[in-house]
C-alpha cells in the first residue's frame, strides 16, 4: 500500500504526463519520465525495448514470472477542445497517464516486498490505434515465460475506486472495413454507358443489419455496425460516378462473428461488383480483437480484490469499446478489469475527461491484490 509520500509522489507523476501526452506511436518523452521515475525510486531492472519500455523485478530465476500491462498514449484533439498547456496535437482523454501512474504505484509499493515471484511492468504505447499490444505480443520472446497477465482501465459511469470485474468478455472485438469499388465513368445523360458504384454500396450499408441478423441466428450476443462514411462521385452533374469508399466500423463480443459478417460483405461486393465489370478493394483498420478473461484467473481474484476492502462490480454485458490488451490474453491466460472513475464523471474521449488521482490509490491495492 501507498504512504501518503509516495501516493504525493506518484500523482506529482501523473501530472507530468498529463502535460506532455503523445499521439501513439510517439511516446519518446512519456515513456522518458517514466523510466526516469522508475530508476530515481525503485530498484527496477528499466529496459527501453523502443516502442515500449519494461521494468523487470527479479526475486528468483526458479519463481513463476507474471505481468502487469498499462498503456500510455494519448488521443489526437481533432473535434475535442483542448486548452494551450496540453500541447497542438495531443490530449489525455482516455486516462492513460493514470494507467502507466498507477503501475509506477506498484512498483513503489513493493520495494523492500517479496511477492513469490517475478514480475513484468509492460508500459506499452499505440493503445488507442491497436498496433501496441501487438507489437509487443509478436516481438518479445519473452512473453511465453509469463503466466499470468493483468492489466486495468478506468471507467466512469461507475462508483469510485470499485473494481469491475467481468468473466469471459470484458470488451468488444472491433475493426475498419473499407470497402473501394471502382467502375468507369459515363456522361450523366448516358450513366449505362459507364458503371457507377453508388447503389451497389448504398446496398451493403442498408443490408449489412439482415448479414448481421443470419449470423446472430436470434443470439442476443452483440454484433453491429456503424456507418462511418460513404464518399462517391463529386459536383460535376455531367458526370456519372465511377468510384467509391464505403467505411464501417464492425464490433462485437465475438471475433469469430465480425469474421463471419467481413466475409458475407466481401461476397456479396464481390457479386456486384461482378455483375457489372466492376472492381473492389478491402482495407482492415484499427483492428481490436475481443478482450476475454479466462474464467479460472477472474474465479481466483474476486475474493482477492474483496480481501484488499474493493467494492467488487461484477459486469453483466461487455463494454462495447474495444482495447489491445485482447493480444495479450490469446497468448497468456490472465484478466482485465476496471476502476470506477465515479457515476458522474465525464465520459472517455470527451474535452473534459482527465484521469482523478484519487483513483490511483484503489487501482494499486487492486493490483497488489492480485499479486
């Protein structure tokens, strides 16, 4: 547990990575206050693995090896207001500072501990586009030595400082489909002469809802998608459309099903376009797989978090937004779970989110808990 010093201590951080967020992908100076902490206050063996840094705590080369994972990017500020102190490009809407302040917690708390067994902190960037988790789960041979694996988010909407805890699927799998059909222009007064791509992407948008209600089969399991854009033609009335990009945004609690319903939209763009000497293009972006506990590591920490004085909430839907750590979890059996961020607190990804300090108490005795 945190003294009153090191908690100072550990907020005093969070602040400073709150005034210095990083688009993912380019966390040089969060990940460089972080390290810097890590080496002034603990006796962390700080290892910069480039895109990520990993602190490692070694109490016995014979002792089981576990990890902790906490993300530290920032959002782009495109649509949010951001006042001048948070830099151009960059803002702290999700609570990642928090996250990587928490773990940085941790690590303070268990100097002079022993645990029984070595740990991993994993300070991981590029959450917010999905590429992080990856990259470290595809290029550190060392993953396969961990045997547990846990890592938290904050969440408001629900009571402060609870820990949220959910078995199977905590949140959505979720991708970008692109869809890019080209055809060939015509004069407007002749359209048969070309081949214009609008109706036949007007139809996948407007039919997606019957592929999505054949793989469900009357399951009431989540599977959606959200119309992002639909850009064809231009503002020459003279001219038929030749070319267009339909962008959906696919979620839901199973990947097998976002699979399944990116497979009948590729068939059916496939026939159309077919049909009409078209072609087509398909592009994945911000790909997210679901991210499920295993149900034997959420079974052991439910009455650990209950022992440490949490409030255990126990969610009965999955979050509907997606997260990386997903990687993680279909490589090493593990658990991801939430803080209560308060029922009134601003939501995530809005101008007026910023992590609350106060959280930072509760999320390290969660992990301590664990552990």
């Amino acid at each position: 547990m945190l003294n009153a010093d090191q908690l100072a201590r550990v907020a005093a951080l969070r602040r400073r990575l709150h005034d210095c967020p990083e688009r993912s992908g380019h966390e040089v100076r969060t990940k460089s206050e972080i390290a810097a902490f890590l080496r002034e206050n603990t006796s962390l063996q700080v290892c910069d693995m480039g895109a990520w840094l990993l602190a490692r705590r070694v109490e016995g080369e014979d002792l089981p090896w576990w990890g902790l994972r906490a993300d530290m990017d920032a959002l782009p500020v495109e649509g949010m207001a951001c006042d001048a102190r948070h830099g151009a490009d960059a803002r702290h809407g999700c609570g990642h500072d928090g996250h990587s302040a928490a773990l940085c917690g941790l690590a303070l708390a268990l100097e002079g501990r022993r645990v029984g067994r070595n740990l991993c902190l994993i300070f991981q960037g590029a959450e917010e586009t999905g590429e992080g988790a990856r990259a470290v789960c595809d290029g550190w041979d060392d993953l396969e030595r961990l045997e547990r694996v846990y890592a938290l988010h904050n969440i408001p909407g629900f009571p402060r400082g609870a820990a949220l805890v959910r078995r199977g699927c905590f949140a959505c799998a979720s991708c970008g489909l692109s869809v890019r059909v080209t055809g060939r222009p015509a004069h407007a007064a002749y359209p048969g002469d070309g081949a214009n791509p609008i109706e036949l992407l007007s139809r996948l948008a407007l039919e997606t809802p019957e592929m999505i209600d054949g793989i469900l089969a009357g399951d009431d399991r989540l599977l959606m998608r959200t119309l992002i854009g639909l850009n064809a033609g231009g503002d020459n009335f003279g001219l038929s459309a030749s070319a267009g990009t339909l962008n959906l945004t696919l979620r839901g609690h199973r990947q097998a099903d976002i699979d399944a319903l990116i497979e009948r939209i590729k068939a059916r763009a496939m026939a159309g376009c077919a049909a009409q000497g078209m072609a087509c293009a398909f592009e994945l972006r911000d790909v997210f797989p679901d991210t499920t506990n295993d149900d034997a590591v959420v079974a052991e920490a439910l009455p650990r978090l209950r022992d440490a004085g949490l409030r255990v909430v126990e969610l009965g839907e999955p979050m509907r937004w997606s997260e990386d750590f997903g990687w993680f979890l279909r490589r090493v059996p593990g658990m991801y779970f939430g803080i209560g961020a308060g029922e009134d607190a601003p939501g995530l990804h809005t101008a007026e989110y910023e992590f609350d300090d106060a959280l930072i108490a509760p999320a390290v005795r969660a992990f301590e808990a664990l552990l």
